[in-house]
C-alpha cells in the first residue's frame, strides 16, 4: 500500500519545529510564543479589549483569560473593566510589558535568522511572503482595533 503525501504536511512540521525553538528562547524571559504576540499585539494597539484579542489570535475566551491572568500575575499587562460594557475587560501593556518587547523581539529576529541559514535569505523572504499570504487567505489576520459603527 502506497502512502499518500500531503502538501501541507511539512509546513506542519516545519511550524512545531519552530515554535519549540523560539518557545526555548522565550522561556527565560517567563513568556510562551503566543503571550510575547499578544504584548506585541498591544505595544501595536495601545489597549484592546480582550475578547476582541481572543478573535484575533483564534482562541477561545476561557484560553485567552488563562493567558491574561498569568500576564497580569507577572506584571506585563493591567486588565481592567470596559468603562461602558461592564463584563468586557480592556487589556494594556505596563511599563516591564513594555520593556520585555526589546527581548521578544531580539528572540524573534533570532528565529528570522534561524530560517535564513536553513534555506537561504531569498527562499526565506520568498516563504515570508506567501505563509503572510496563506494566513491573509485563510481568514488571518494581525490584531487591530475594531472599526466603529456608524
């Protein structure tokens, strides 16, 4: 019996891979790779309400509050109640949330680097803009504030 082979097999693979290396390179810092994006996420937004953030990162609301609370335990966010709507909380990034995005960010051009030895700058700029491309495709997208109704 012939196996089949499926295309996104390796990008699966390719993903864990990473991730476990820059999970290891977080991991001093007391942060997992989805909690540095989300000090990201909010360096890039000011505030953000943290079910509007749950959507964007494609978590449930009871994942995001995990995340929120142990981001709140170590000082990098404040997470306080929405002014007009009482059961939404407004997430925000503290001074020593500010402070540790020089690190998160060094891990991440780390990993940029990592890619670049393995396949070389062009095949990683070229894997850079179709993966932004896939994610864009599939429905993807970099949080940004919600755009107000009219």
């Amino acid at each position: 019996m012939q196996t089949k082979k499926y295309a996104f097999h390796p990008l699966l693979h390719s993903g864990d891979l990473i991730e476990e290396q820059l999970r290891l390179r977080l991991l001093p810092l007391g942060l997992g790779p989805r909690q540095a994006r989300m000090l990201d996420a909010l360096d890039r937004l000011g505030t953000a309400a943290q079910i509007d953030l749950a959507k964007a990162f494609n978590v449930t609301a009871a994942s995001m509050s995990t995340m929120t609370s142990r981001l709140v335990e170590a000082g990098f966010i404040t997470c306080t109640q929405h002014q007009h709507e009482r059961r939404s909380n407004v997430l925000a990034l503290t001074d020593h949330g500010t402070a540790m995005l020089e690190n998160i960010h060094a891990a991440w051009r780390a990993m940029d680097d990592v890619i670049e030895t393995a396949i070389g700058k062009d095949k990683a700029a070229a894997l850079a803009t179709l993966t932004l491309e896939l994610r864009n495709a599939l429905g993807g997208r970099a949080p940004a504030k919600p755009v107000p109704a009219r």
